[in-house]
C-alpha cells in the first residue's frame, strides 16, 4: 500500500483584529475579506483602494532601476541614428510577451507606416528551444551581425550571459538588457543591465516578470520622450 506523506499546513499569524475591523468597517467589506487583505499587509483604506483600483499613474517610477539612463540613452541613440535594432526574447510565455511589448510598441516609432514586416528595423528573435536551448546564443549574436544590427535588447534573459554579450562587444553589437532572473558574480558587459534583481538595485518591487521589466523600460521612455504609454492615453508623466 502506497503511503501518502501527511501535508502540514502552517497558518500565517492571525492578524490584529482591531486592524481587520477597522478596515471592514470603513470600507464595508465582509470580515473574511478584511482579514485576508490585512493577512497581506494591506491595512489602510487608501492602500486597498489601490489594490482593488490599479492606476498607471501609480506605478513606482522606472528611474528608480539601476541602469535606466543607459538603457534609456541608448535606445534613443539607436532610433535616431537609424540603426537596426534585434529584440530577443526567451521562448517561453515571459519572453514571447517581451519581445510582442517591445516590437509592438517600438515599431510606429522607428518604421514608415508601410514598411513591411521583414524590412523593419525592428526584428524579433525568439531562439529555437531545441538547438540553442534558453538565453542568448552565439547563434543569436552571429545572426544579429549578419543582418547588420547595433542594438540588441534581451529580455527574460541575459543576466548571467557574460561570454555572449562580451563577444557581441567585439562585433561592434551593443546589448541592453531587460531580465528578472537572479544575477551570477559577474554582470555581463552590456550597456545597461536592468533587473530588480540586482543587489545595487533599488527598485521597490524585485519579483517583476521579464515582461514588467520591458515594460518599466518603455515607461521610462515615454517619460523621457514626454509620449503616450498607450495610443489611447494621455502622456505617463501627466
Ligand atoms: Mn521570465
């Protein structure tokens, strides 16, 4: 007979029930509710309010992530400068939404509206999961020399890839890159290293998927270029 190990639960601490009917009460919330925000350190109206109510405009501000003026300057110097740009991303869902966010973003800024897909200066690059396996490949960096690009933004990925970005460097290829993965003892070479996860890093929240940190490149963009963080909204900054 199979012998099926016994689960222990541990209970987090109960929280002060003072604290969760004060809350219940000034926001009308059933006790279980109340109780299971406070279980989560959300404590104050106002904070709940934003947890239940997210707003763009209350996002912690991207400058505040190591690196940001690097990425930042150098994305700018590539779009202005007319260089061809690779946006590589992990194949799994963290690195195919990147890379989507980037290009999809990027690309009515750097391309002529009737610019077909594979003239774009913009080109993605997701690696082949069976020959190049995850993270940036030398395959990755070589095709990015053949087709003449200086910029290369990585994203979900890149962190621990010294040996390829350094190599990269010597083609003349500049790496920014965008990762959540937990740094090794040494920083790749790149330009700009963007990851909360980074010991000298003093983004508020570390846990941001690669995606996130995408997305905290593009809204320190769009403060820097004073541009809507979505077609349909009002600048970042307003
Ligand atoms: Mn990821």
């Amino acid at each position: 007979m199979a012998v099926i190990p016994l689960k222990r639960w541990i209970f987090a601490p109960s929280p002060d029930p003072a604290v969760v009917a004060g809350l219940g009460q000034a926001l009308s919330l059933s006790p279980v509710l109340a109780r299971l925000l406070v279980q989560r350190g959300i404590e104050t109206p106002a904070a709940a309010r934003d947890f239940f109510e997210p707003d763009l405009a209350k996002l912690a501000s991207p400058w505040l992530m190591c690196d940001m003026d690097r990425a930042v300057a150098r994305l700018r110097q590539a779009i202005d400068g007319g260089e061809k740009l690779l946006v590589l991303g992990d194949y799994d869902v963290d690195g195919i939404t990147s890379v989507a966010l980037i290009i999809s973003y990027l690309r009515p800024l750097v391309d002529a509206p009737d610019t077909p897909e594979e003239e774009s200066r913009l080109q993605p690059y997701i690696p082949d999961r069976h020959r190049e396996g995850y993270g940036i490949s030398m395959q990755a960096v070589d095709y990015a020399q053949q087709q003449g690009v200086g910029l290369i933004i990585a994203l979900d990925c890149g962190v621990k890839a010294v040996e390829q970005v350094a190599y990269a460097n010597t083609l003349g290829i500049d790496f920014v890159i965008c990762d959540h993965h937990l740094p090794g003892d040494e920083l790749p070479p790149a330009v700009a290293v963007l990851d909360p996860k980074r010991l000298d890093c003093n983004y508020p929240y570390p846990d941001l998927s690669g995606c996130g940190v995408g997305f905290k490149l593009l809204q320190a963009f769009t403060e820097k270029l004073n541009l809507p963080l979505a077609p349909s909204m009002p600048s970042s900054t307003s």
